[in-house]
C-alpha cells in the first residue's frame, strides 16, 4: 500500500511538470520585434509591418498602426497605461516616437528620428535610442515634451536596452548590441562600463527584485561564457546560467527568454529553471506582463498565467491567478477595499475580502486591512498583493512602492 501511495504522489508530480501553461494567442507567422502586456487583456505587439493590439473580446489582434505594409519596418512598443508608445521607423522622414492616449484614436509625435528604438518608459520617464545608426541616447522626465541626451560615456556604443532601478531611480542600467553594459548613477548624465564583458553583445538588462535587488544581464557572444550573470555591487559576477544565445527578461527579471532550442527559463528559490517546453526552437525575442506573461516569437505570439516564485501553501497546482490591473504605484499608504476592481481601474487598489503584502521572493511581509494601509516601512520594491475572495480564488497585483 505504501509504495502504491509513493507511486501515485511520483504520477502526480510528473504531471504537474508536464503541463506546459503557454497558450498560444496568435500573429502565427510573424516574427515579433516587441511586446508590451499589463494582464490577461492588455497586450501589444510589434512586427515588420504594423502595431497590433489583442482583442479580449475576440481572442484576435486587430492592427493599430500600420506603417510598413512591404515588411520593412522596425517597430518596439512599450506601455505606461492607459497610453501607449509606438518607436517606429522605414527609413523615412516620419520615423519617430509615437504616442496615443485614445488607442490608437489619434497619434502625437514625441520625437523624430530614424529607425528609433523605445528603450523604456516608465511613469513620466522615456528613454530613447536609435536602432541602426549612431544618434545617441536621450531620456524624457516629461512624457516626451523635452530631451536630454545621455550618451556621455558610451562613446558609440548602440544601446539596446535599458533598466531603471525600482529603489534608486538615479540608478540605470543599459546593454548594448556589442559594447558590452554600462551604468549610470545620475540617472543616464553618465555612464561607466559594468563589468567584465567589454565588447560583448548585452542584449537586455534587468533590476532583479528580491530580498536585495542585483543587476541582471543577458550576455551573448563567446559561447563559453554566454548566459545570465548577476551582482549585487558591480564589482563581483556571478553566472546564474549558462546560455548561448539570451534575448530578454521579464519587468522583474524572473522569467528569461532567449533563441534557438532553449526556449524560456523563470527564476525560483535562488536558480534558473526550464520553464515549459512549447517555445523550445520558437526563439523568444522579447517577453511582458507580470502573472500574465507575454512572449514575442518568431511565430507569433504566446501567454502563461503562472506567476513563477510567487505562490503560497493552498494555491492550486502552486498558481495563482491575476486580474488584469496595471501597475500600481504607491507612495507612503495604500488604500485596499473589499470591492472587486475594474479590470481598468488605475485608482486605489480595490481587490477582494483577504489580503497581504508579499515580496519579491513570494514571503509574505504584511497583512492588509480594508481601508488606507501604511506601508512607509516598507522598503522600495517590488511587491504583490494577493488577495482571494470568499470562495478562495486569489488574485495577484504588482505594487511598486517608491519614495
């Protein structure tokens, strides 16, 4: 009897495992250059041709800008809700930052340039590169209405991503296509090399939350250093994992894609592990979302709704689920109601009848009690709610606490 017992917990187990959460969600045959996600709902995609928004309703994309009907354009998106920003470019002399806070109703031009590339935005903040040539790095404190360039120290290093600290927001990262990464203290004025990685290509660059928050970076080029490396103070590195060809990072730095047959990797109790299997040899070029994570394919579009490292005892099969709220930025008091929210609520957090404070290692660091809550002791980070209703469904929402 016991060893009938062993073998139906080993059957069980084997199962959980092999369920594979990525549902694929469309744009088959299309290479996707970016993706932009907050939810279930809320999602954009980028490819050679047109931006395209998810249709909830239909389970469709439908395009939202169409700029390069022949395939040869370059577009990245990125999301601060409810506006979206579209850096698109052909070649031509309407290349440029884009910006629509109707859907898609109506564009405003934040800035031209050619083939740009949309680093970051984050809040009021912008960061702004160009893709093919050298036009250097430029940030925005205000939506875009003003420019200031943040090339100094780069030389001519082409930027390909950037990262801003959720604790310091004078703390900035950046990789580049083959100049290795940098940092900046002054958030972008100036920037130093960061670590041993000279003329490596640094694809992505990511401020990874945890119970202390490291700097994460994707390193491509020699194949027998290739992978994710991590550090707490930019002086000593570390090799999470060894991968030839890394391509992104999730906003947290939990789930990581990259190319050829390795497929997406998430990050759980100190380590990298497979996650999944259905985007194996789907070379994963970009990834958005929190609990609802988004995948950019060369074949389209892909979504989990697993949020990797953050479950409790009682979650069923370890997952929980998340409305489709944006981020939520709070400062000093959160205010938490018994009402269940709207899905495009961006006020107050207004979840279910039970809810904690969890960080970024999934440790529950307070309760939560209906009403304004102070959180000033808490330390800048990234946070989830986790809230469950009288039937015990939960729900999860990323809080950013700032000061």
């Amino acid at each position: 009897m016991r060893r009938a017992v062993i073998l139906y917990v080993v059957l069980l187990v084997g199962l959980a495992w092999a369920i594979d959460w990525w549902q694929f969600r469309g744009l088959g045959g299309n290479t996707i250059m970016s993706v932009a996600a907050q939810g279930q709902f809320d999602a954009y995609a980028t490819t050679d041709m047109a931006l395209f928004c998810y249709d909830d309703g239909t389970g469709e994309w439908d395009t939202m800008y169409l700029y390069s009907p022949s395939g040869r354009g370059r577009g990245y998106v990125q999301l601060s809700y409810p506006d979206v920003y579209l850096a698109w470019g052909r070649g031509s002399r309407s290349d440029g930052l884009w910006r629509t806070t109707d859907n898609g109703q109506s564009w405003n031009v934040l800035r031209y340039m050619v083939f740009p590339r949309v680093l970051l935005v984050r809040d009021t903040v912008i960061f702004l590169a160009g893709d093919t040539l050298d036009q250097g790095v430029w940030r925005s404190t205000d939506q875009g209405q003003s420019w200031v360039d943040c090339d100094s120290g780069l030389a001519a290093a082409r930027v390909q991503s950037v990262d801003v600290s959720y604790r310091n927001a004078d703390s900035v990262l950046c990789g580049t296509r083959s100049s290795g990464a940098f940092v900046s203290a002054n958030r972008g004025l100036y920037w130093q090399p960061l670590g041993p990685f000279g003329s490596r290509p640094v694809p992505a660059v990511c401020w990874a939350e945890g119970q202390s928050e490291r700097m994460l970076l994707a390193v491509a080029g020699d194949p027998d250093s290739a992978g994710l490396w991590s550090s707490t103070d930019g002086q000593a590195w570390v090799q999470e994992l060894s991968l030839a060809d890394p391509t992104c990072f999730e906003e947290t730095g939990r789930v990581a894609g990259c190319l050829d047959d390795s497929g997406t990797y998430w990050y759980y109790a100190g380590s990298w592990h497979p996650f999944c299997d259905s985007l194996d040899n789907r070379n994963v070029h970009c990834l958005s979302g929190l609990g609802f994570t988004w995948a950019g394919t060369e074949d389209g579009v892909y979504m989990h709704d697993q949020t990797p490292g953050v479950a409790e005892n009682g979650t069923e099969g370890g997952r929980m689920k998340t409305e489709g709220l944006t981020l939520t930025v709070v400062r000093g008091v959160l205010v938490w109601s018994a009402t269940t929210p709207s899905l495009r609520n961006v006020g107050d957090i207004a979840l279910h009848s039970r809810a904690k404070m969890l960080d970024a290692s999934g440790r529950a660091v307070m309760n939560l009690l209906p009403g304004p809550n102070d959180i000033r002791h808490l330390a800048p980070g990234i946070y989830f709610l986790r809230s469950a209703d009288s039937g015990g469904r939960s729900a999860v929402t990323k809080v950013v606490v700032q000061r």
